[in-house]
C-alpha cells in the first residue's frame, strides 16, 4: 500500500517532459540541427566566471570544511552577505536571521506554503502560472485558487481576483518576471494587488500574505523596472532563487526572505524553518551557500536572451502571431493559431517545432516558447514558424 496521492504525482506525465524527450527521439532520426526545441527553460548562457572560480578557490582554501553541515537555515556568513546585497540593491533592510537557505525557488515555496497553512486555506494563483504551485500548495493540505489570465497583457484581472478573495485566503502567489509569459508586473499593477489585499485583509481580520516567487528576477530587459515587492506589500514573503539569475539549476540554492516588517513575522518565519525541518529542506548544499552569497551582487549574461526575445517577437509578428512582449526571464506566450493549443502544438510537431500547449499553465489558446537557447536556432526555426502560420490560411 503506498499513497495514492504520490503515486499519482509519481506517474503523472509531464507535457514538457514529453515533448522533450519527443525531441530527443525525433533528433537522433533527423539529426539535432533539425529539431527546433523550445520545450524547457534551462538557462543556455553559462554562470559569470567568477562563479566558478570562487568555487575552485574555496575547494582548495577550504577542503576539509566546505562540505560541512552548516546550521539549518545556512550559514551565518553567508546568509550576511546575502541580507547586505538585498539592502545594497533594494534598500530592503533585512536581517540575516530572518532569511532560510534552502535548494531552491521550489523548496522556498514548499516551505512556504507548509508554514502557513491552517485547515481551510487557500492560496490564489494567477493564471498563467508555474504548474508545480498547483502540487506544493495541495501538498501543504491548501486549495489553489486560479484566477484566469488577462490575456491582453497578462496583468491581473482584478475584478477576477477581487471576486476570489475570502476569508479563507491565506496567501496570493504572484511571479514577476513570469514563466510563461515573460511578462513583469508594472508598478501599478503591484500597487493596485497591494491595495486590495491591504483593504481584504483589514475586512477579514488577518493578514493575506503575497508570496513573491522571485526567481527571474534579474533576468529583465533594457528599460524595464521590477519593483522590489516588499515595498509595495508590508506581508510579502519572498521566494528566491539562482537557478536563472547565475545560471546554476543544478546547484539548488535559493532563500526565503520573511522581511521584518511582516505582520507575526518572528511566528512567520519560526513556521517556514519548522517546515524546511519537516519536509528535511535544512542546511542547503554548503559549497554553494558560500559560492552564491560570494557573487549574489552578479547576473549571467542575459544579453542573448534579449536578442533572442526581439528577433522572435518581431518576426512572429510580421508571420501574423499575436504576441504580448515578455520583459524578462526567457519565455514568450504567443496565442495559439486554433483555439485548441495541445492541437496546435501536435501541428506544430509537424514542423519540428517543440512549443509547450498553455493549458497546463491555465491559459488555454497559447503555446509557450522557451528562448533560451541558441540565436542561431531561433534564426534558423523562423522559416518553420512562417510554414505553421502559412499552414492555417
Ligand atoms: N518558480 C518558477 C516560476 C519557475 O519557473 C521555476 C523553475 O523553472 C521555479 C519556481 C523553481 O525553480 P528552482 O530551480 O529554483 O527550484
């Protein structure tokens, strides 16, 4: 007898994962340089050099403690450094005892939702959303609540949202730069939620904390601003990562930060550290707590992607392809050209394109494009795009 729940969730097919290894299959048939493989968003620039050395440095400075156990939450220096950049960058002022290293934007949020939840919560979630927030908020004994996409822009619909909100709303999960749109909240979007949850959590007599999943957060454009949520919010908790921002998904290192000025924030943050305990989320890899607080004030070179971003949305512009304008991490969200995007995507195949069908994202109608991959395979997967385009006329 085992639980029906994780089998389930162990046996699930995962679309992304399908189509990925459909590619791989498809290349050795018809070679790699003719299958145009947009299903994942693996990071292709490489981490700043001054990951690796500083890893190498500590590997032969350190040899016989860098492999140690740190304390749980991570260590002391290195969660320092990490409190200092924040207040460096965004003049968060935060304190190291109030961030929790774990492995991950998904363990942060694992954390976060196990630390919050009460019988009867529920967590609100803005479609178009990262899949797995539906399997670590169920896994925390929460409801998802999905708000739909506002397809004109992928802001929120707020009369949707407002509509969702109740008493049992423990926490919204918002996630700016988004997978799958690329798209970043705007400054009046951020105030407008912060006004709302301000107004509904005073109505219903406890906070509604906004869990800001932050992992693309550096990873945006030329001219675009993203806001330093908790500035917007009093009860954000932030959820981070380096998996995007150094290139490092490998690595697993990431924090959650309970700024303090958040409502019970001491319980707050006692709760997620119980739940890092619980879920056996403690002391992250130690090599990397200490390479990653060492160059947390460092970005990858995003550059390739933004040359990828607008060579594709010019191009699928002028194909027809209706497209919101991402402003960061490396996804772009076209509608699909039939109103059924797993049909358009099985299409899509027939032309060696790998697109990711929306609906698994809650917004049926699109396909996602994962850019972060080579220009040059961009360059050569438009006269594709435009026969897929040509295809429905
Ligand atoms: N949140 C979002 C929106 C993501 O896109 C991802 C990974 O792609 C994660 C969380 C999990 O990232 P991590 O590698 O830090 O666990």
């Amino acid at each position: 007898m085992v639980s029906e729940r994780m089998k389930g969730l162990g046996t699930a097919r995962s679309v992304i994962r399908e189509l990925f290894e459909y590619g791989n299959a498809r290349a050795a048939q018809i070679g790699r340089e003719n299958v145009f493989d947009f299903s994942l968003g693996n990071p292709s620039v490489p981490s700043p050099a001054a990951v690796n050395e500083t890893a190498i440095r500590l590997l032969q400075e350190q040899p016989d403690q860098i492999h140690a156990y740190t304390s749980a939450p991570g260590a002391a220096d290195a969660r320092q450094r990490f409190a200092s950049s924040l207040d460096r960058r965004f003049g968060a002022n935060c304190t190291a005892d109030r961030l929790y290293l774990t492995v991950g934007a998904a363990a942060s949020l694992c954390c976060v939702f196990n630390g919050l939840t009460c019988p009867g919560d529920e967590f609100i979630v803005f479609a178009p959303y990262f899949p797995e927030y539906k399997v670590f908020i169920e896994g925390a004994g929460a409801k998802m609540v999905l708000i739909p996409p506002e397809i004109q822009g992928f802001q929120i619909d707020f009369d949707a949202f407002e509509g969702a909100v109740s008493e049992h709303t423990k926490g919204v999960v918002i996630n700016t730069p988004n997978n799958p749109s690329g798209v970043v909240y705007s400054k009046a979007t951020l105030e407008r939620l912060a006004q709302i949850l301000t107004e509904k959590s005073a109505a219903y007599g406890h906070p509604i904390y906004l869990i800001s999943d932050e992992p693309y957060r550096e990873v945006v454009y030329t001219g675009v601003e993203v806001p330093w949520v908790p500035h917007l919010y009093r009860d954000t908790i932030v959820c981070y990562s380096f998996s995007k921002s150094l290139s490092l998904p490998g690595e697993r290192l990431g924090y959650i930060l309970v700024p303090q000025d958040v409502t019970e924030g001491d319980d707050v943050y006692a709760a997620v550290s119980g739940a890092g305990r619980s879920l056996g989320y403690v002391c992250a890899p130690s090599l990397f707590q200490q390479v990653t607080s060492l160059c947390c004030d460092l970005t990858s070179d995003i550059q390739v992607y933004e040359t990828n971003r607008d060579l594709l949305v010019s191009s699928l512009r002028e194909m027809g392809y209706h497209v919101v304008e991402p402003g960061g991490a490396f996804y772009l969200f076209p509608r699909s050209l039939e109103p059924d995007d797993v049909a358009f995507s099985e299409r899509a195949k027939q032309f060696e394109l790998l697109l990711v069908p929306g609906t698994g994202f809650g917004a049926p109608g699109h396909v996602r494009i994962s850019y972060c991959v080579q220009t040059d395979m961009i360059r050569r997967s438009l006269p594709k795009f435009k026969a897929l385009a040509d295809s429905y006329k």
